[in-house]
C-alpha cells in the first residue's frame, strides 16, 4: 500500500482552528495510483468516465463506441470497478482524504452538494482551487471509493454526497418548516432573518439544535427554495427568486438601485446585472413595463415600483387628490414635497400646475379647490 505523506498548509484558515493536512502529490497521479487493482477494462471505462489521466471525462455512449459495447455494458464495467475498489484493499491510503471529506460533511449536516463538496475538499485536501470540472470528477471517483453515498437529483433534492451520519429526517423538518414560513408570509427574507424565523420553530432544541450554516445548507439543497440576486430566500418558482419575465427583471433592477429609472436604464440594468443572457431591447422593457400594474410611468420615460407609493395621473390630478384628501387648504410646501414623492418632476412644473386659476385658488393657510367654494 503506498502512503503519501503530508506536508502542512501554513495559511491560517479562521474556520479551521487546526492546520490542515495538504497532499504533495498531484490529483492525476492519486486518482492512477487508485485504479491499481482494477483490470485493464475496469481501468479504461473507469478512467475515461472520471477524466484520469489527464483526459476530460467520458460519456457512457462515447466509450461504449470506443470499446465497441453498448451504453449499458459500460455501465456494468463501470459499477463492477467502483465496487471491486471499495471492497478490497486500496493502492493508496485514502484515510486522510475521507477525514477532510467527513470534516466538510459535518459541518454542513452530513451531506453537501456534489460539486461543492468536490472543490471544499480539494481546496483543503491538496491546498488549492481546483482549475476545471475534471479535477472535480476525479475527486468524485475518490468519494465513490470511499463510501460515500451519492444521492441523485430529483423533485426534492439537488444532486448530493453524505455520510452515513445524513439525518434525513433532521433535512426534511427543515424543509418543512421553512416551506410553511414561505406559505404562510408569501415573503422574501434574508438569511439572518430565515434562520430567526426558522429557529423560532423550535424543531430541534437543546443539544440537537441544528447550526445555521446546516440551515442555510439544507435551505440550498432543497429544490423548493433559492436566492434571488440579493441573498434573499423564497420559494424557488416565485419570479422575484428566479425570475424568467421583463416585468420581474425590471422589478429585481429597481429593487436592487431603490429609485425611479428610465426604462433604457432598466434594460441596461437586466444585461449588467445578468438577469438575462440575451440582449434587452428598451422598448420591449417600455411595452411590459407600461401594462403592467405594478410599475408607475412618473416621467418622461421613467418608472418606479407602485409599492412606493407612486400613483399614476397627471401632476394636477395629484394635486387635486391631495387637497381632497386634506379636507381644506394644503401649503405650497406640503404639495411640492407630496408631488416629488409622486412624481419625477422639477418645482417649476409644480407651480405652473398650481396657477391653474379654473381649478385652484390661494388662500391664507395655502391652496383649495375652486370648485368647492
């Protein structure tokens, strides 16, 4: 059996209060060192599905054609020397590696997703970033290796690694708890304030109190929840977590600046924040954004979110919506401060509206309306 001694890493990782062992050898040459006791096949279709050797990785079909087998026989292959791998004595000693991969593992709740889990171990385990998705891969054949259990992606959980100590149990009361929050609000929240409303479930307490980070973990395992471009959680199907529309773009791009924009703004805004792959044609932002009930066109061009407190109108019709509500005169300076609030115009159009004798009259204590003199 060949051991490889480590060296330390010497750089101070303040979530790790010990030092942690790096490899001096290289990925490649641990993942061959690996597959010793394979047979030549085994050692090919495992190779090439794993990127060893310094090829990228293979699909099933690719070396079914290459080998001349069919997709389901290099399956087969394949299986037969991840079990023969796991079952018998290995060519390299993987106990340091599967003590770094558990010490990931538990920090997150025993489970992390898959290619998450391959870049933190590698980063920790070799003492670097991993430079491309084979390295990945190939850190994937060494969990399989290991033991650790794979869990494939479906409806409810993303594609993930655990260890035997994953309490799927713990993972869906989290999941529970957070989906009837979401349910029950119908609001976005942020990390602290999930973990707040989440803790307050008291689900676990005591000592089996689970940490926030395996929280927030869980929360991003899960397919039913997600962050928008702001770090904020939801349900993953709300437009304003993943949105797919203009109007939605538009509103995260307001939301994000927290002001009135023009809607070539707005286009610009969608593309720099990489809410749309494809180009964003202003006018097409102007057509959505004009229709919908939530946006307010303020100005020239310019829109603003309803839930400000926006109304649509001409400026005197704002006016004459203030006065009506006061109940009797309002002062120059109460409308000019009501309308800038409403509206994306300059003083001067204020008192231009204002001298509208037909409609207005100035008294002592400010302005009325004619009309109910």
């Amino acid at each position: 059996m060949i051991t490889i001694e480590p060296t330390f890493n010497l750089r101070e990782n303040p979530e790790f209060p010990h030092k942690i062992a790096v490899k001096s050898v290289d990925i490649d040459t641990f993942a061959e060192e690996l597959l010793g006791k394979l047979s030549a096949k085994q050692k090919l279709v495992v190779s090439g599905r794993f990127g060893v050797s310094g090829r990228e990785p293979l699909t099933l079909e690719a070396i079914g054609k290459s080998l001349n087998i069919t997709r389901e026989r290099v399956r087969q292959i394949e299986a037969d020397g991840l079990n023969l791998l796991k079952n018998s004595e290995k060519s390299i000693d993987l106990s340091a590696l599967v003590e770094a991969t558990k010490e990931i593992l538990a920090e997150k709740g025993d489970i992390a997703e898959d290619k998450t889990l391959s870049k933190d171990v590698f980063q920790k385990f070799f003492g670097k970033t991993a430079q491309s998705g084979r390295e990945t891969y190939l850190m994937e054949l060494i969990f399989s290796v290991a033991g650790f259990k794979k869990l494939k992606g479906n409806k409810e959980i993303k594609e993930a690694w655990a260890s035997n100590g994953f309490d799927q149990k713990k993972f869906r009361s989290v999941v529970s708890a957070a989906e009837k929050i979401f349910d029950e609000t119908k609001k976005l929240y942020s990390e602290e304030d999930i973990l707040k409303k989440i803790d307050n479930q008291e689900i676990f307490g005591g000592e089996n109190r689970i940490q926030p980070e395996v929280v927030l973990n869980y929360l991003s395992l899960s397919q039913k929840f997600g962050k928008n471009i702001f770090g904020d959680w939801g349900k993953a199907k709300w437009p304003l977590i993943r949105p797919r529309g203009v109007r939605e773009k538009a509103t995260l791009v307001l939301l994000s600046r927290k002001k009135p924009l023009h809607f070539r703004e707005i286009s610009q805004s969608i593309e720099k924040m990489g809410l749309s792959a494809k180009k964003v044609h202003p006018q097409t932002v102007h057509n959505e954004l004009i229709r919908d009930k939530r946006f307010v066109l303020i100005g020239r061009g310019t829109y603003a979110l309803r839930e400000w407190g926006y109304e649509e109108g001409t400026v005197k019709e704002i006016i004459v919506s203030l006065i009506q509500k006061s109940g009797g005169p309002v002062k120059k300076e109460d409308i000019v401060k009501h309308v800038l609030k409403k509206r994306k115009v300059k003083k001067a159009t204020i008192d231009v509206n204002l001298s509208d004798r037909k409609i207005f009259v100035k008294e002592k204590d400010g302005y009325a309306l004619r009309n109910t003199k």
